[in-house]
C-alpha cells in the first residue's frame, strides 16, 4: 500500500524484532494504559513493542499534574469524562473515539528524549496520505502551523514508553471545555499543561480515509510490511493488567490523589452576602478548609469546615456532605448549588 521502503540489514533486522500488540478494540483509558505498563515493566522478554489504542472521552494528566487544576469539573462530570493520570510527564491531552494513540515500548532506553527516532513513521506515513506534518520542537507534530500531535515518554528498569496523541477526528470544541481550568485561584507546585491551537488530520488529508485505515498505514510504515508480528496477550497477560488498573489507573488515589499540595481559593458575591473559601488540599484530601464573608447565619461555620475537613476534595463527596445538612443555617438565603460550586 506504501510502497517499496529500502532498509539496511541493521534497521531489518530491528524491524523483524518488532511486534504489534492488539489492545483488542478497549476504550477503557485506565485499562489501556495498564496494557502500556504491563508491556513496559514486566514483559521484558519482547524488547520492542508497538500498541495502538483509542479512548472513550477522557482526559489523561501528566504524572506531575494536579487534577484538579487541568480540566473543568463541571464539564467532566456532566459529560462523564474520565480523568487519568498517566506515568510518563507533560502536560493533559483530551482523547475521544477521535484520537488515535500509539505507543512504543522498548529495551532501547538510551532512545529516551529521542523523539524523532519514534515520531519520524508517525509523520512519513501522514506525508505519504498527503498530510504536511511535520517535527516541530522536541516532541511535538504540526500541520500547517497547528498541533495535531503530542508526545511523551517514561522510562522504568532500563526499559523506555514513547507515546503519543493523534488528533484524527477529535470533537475539539469538547477538548477545550474539557481542558478549561476552573474559575479558581489554585497556587502549586504542579506542572500545567499548555494548550496550543490544534487541527485534526482528516481536515487535511489529500483523499477520505477512517482511523482504522491510518491505524494500518502507520503499521505499515512502521514494519515496512501490511503483516506485522504479533504479540497475542495471554490469559495471564490480562489478568496482571487487570491488576494493575486496579492498583493504580483505575483508583481515585492514583488518579486524583497524587496530586502535589495545592490551595485553592475561590469567591462569590450573592444578595445575601459574600463568601471567600480558601481550601489547603494535601494529596487530595482536604487538610483545612476556611470559609470567611459577610453572610449570616443561624449556625457557627466552624461546624460545616470541620465536616468537610480530612474528605476527599473531589465533587461528589463534598456535595453528599452538603446535602446532608441545612446550609440555610451556616449562610442565610444563598442557594446550596451556588455555594457546592465554590468548594469545588
């Protein structure tokens, strides 16, 4: 399909040792990037690895990221996001049914910050469709001056993961809602993405192809055959990678939890007065929260901020708490929605 690609006997030979894995059509964003750590740390005997696999919606956050502070929690929840952290750095990426991931698993770890030596079939195989992508900076590809591909890379025992986003059909009205921050002042420590103009491929393909078709065009790039080798998971295989996303990606500790220590403050003016809450959040759980203003009620606030104090700060533990209670008691003629959205 893409033609004749000569190649010496070393690259051959490093090709032949390649091979595919089937993620068996999974759109489970914790379990495939379970697939991508079992691949990395505990096959070791397959030295290098090809994986390809697309989400369902999701947001997936750099390992050094705070949750909270990459996407919009209204958004996510009303659209039934996922938020998952991943193990390699950088910043959040919004994938969908849209984006085609890939992956690359290798014994090769002195290919670390090497990107182009992982990208460059990436952006062949898009030049070959009549796509002028293109290598720009470390780690990034364009078209036309707009980003349709991001990548990463996480290195374990000597062995390396190169992955990387590819924006084919993504709803991007979606990804930007998605990746808003909340209206809050949020101070820590915690690498934030940076959110660059974005395109989608089919936008700039010479002739009408699906993601499956590109999935296959980039295999073929990559192994220089229509018949890649393949590596079959196991019984065995899916039982540790259902270990592992029940250990880690599919947990809310790991997901939301790990999360550097932040602040969070927010306000809000109401006709019945004014509240500032300021929130200390260590490792996602709420370590103070103090809300101050010029509300009035019946009832002392120490009482809801101790109730609130060592939960979770995630949406929907704070609302249980406060549907639990009477909030006209603490602030007078505010609406409990209002007030929900300004502790989270």
């Amino acid at each position: 399909m893409l033609g004749e690609v000569p190649v010496t006997v070393c690259n051959q030979a490093k090709i032949e040792a390649m091979k595919f894995v089937n993620n068996n059509g999974i759109t489970d964003p914790s379990v495939n990037l379970a697939i991508e750590e079992f691949l990395l740390r505990y096959l070791t005997s397959e030295p290098e690895l090809v994986l390809f696999y697309i989400n369902e919606p999701s947001v997936i956050i750099g390992r050094n990221q705070n949750s909270v502070e990459e996407v919009d929690p209204d958004f996510i929840q009303e659209n039934k996001i996922n938020v998952v952290r991943r193990l390699s750095g950088g910043g959040a990426v919004y994938h969908d049914h849209g984006n085609l991931n890939f992956s690359y698993i290798s014994s090769a770890a002195e290919n670390l910050h090497n990107y182009q030596h992982f990208i460059n079939p990436v952006v062949e195989a898009l030049n070959k469709l009549g796509v002028p992508a293109e290598l720009k900076g470390k780690s990034d590809v364009f078209v036309d001056g707009k980003k349709i591909s991001g990548n990463a890379q996480y290195a374990s025992r000597g062995r390396m993961v190169s992955h990387g986003t590819i924006l084919f059909n993504t709803n991007v009205k979606h990804m930007m809602q998605a990746l808003n921050p909340r209206q809050a002042i949020i101070e820590s420590t915690a690498v934030q993405s940076v959110r660059n103009f974005v395109t989608n491929v089919q936008d700039h393909l010479a002739e009408p192809v699906t993601i499956d078709e590109l999935q296959r065009c980039l295999l073929e790039e990559i192994f220089q055959t229509d018949t890649p080798p393949e590596y079959k998971l196991s019984k065995s295989d899916w039982k540790e990678i259902e270990q592992i996303r029940g250990l880690r990606f599919g947990t809310w500790n790991w997901n939301y939890g790990r999360a550097p220590k932040f602040n969070v403050q927010k306000t809000g003016e109401f006709p019945a007065g004014k509240i500032d809450v300021r929130i200390n959040v260590v490792k996602g759980i709420i370590e103070s929260i103090r809300m101050f203003g010029t509300f009035t009620g019946l009832s002392e606030i120490d009482e809801l901020q101790d109730r609130l104090t060592g939960l979770r700060y995630d949406a929907k533990t704070i609302n249980s708490v406060l549907a639990s209670v009477d909030l006209e008691q603490y602030f007078g003629n505010i609406p409990a929605d209002e007030i929900a959205k300004l502790l989270y």
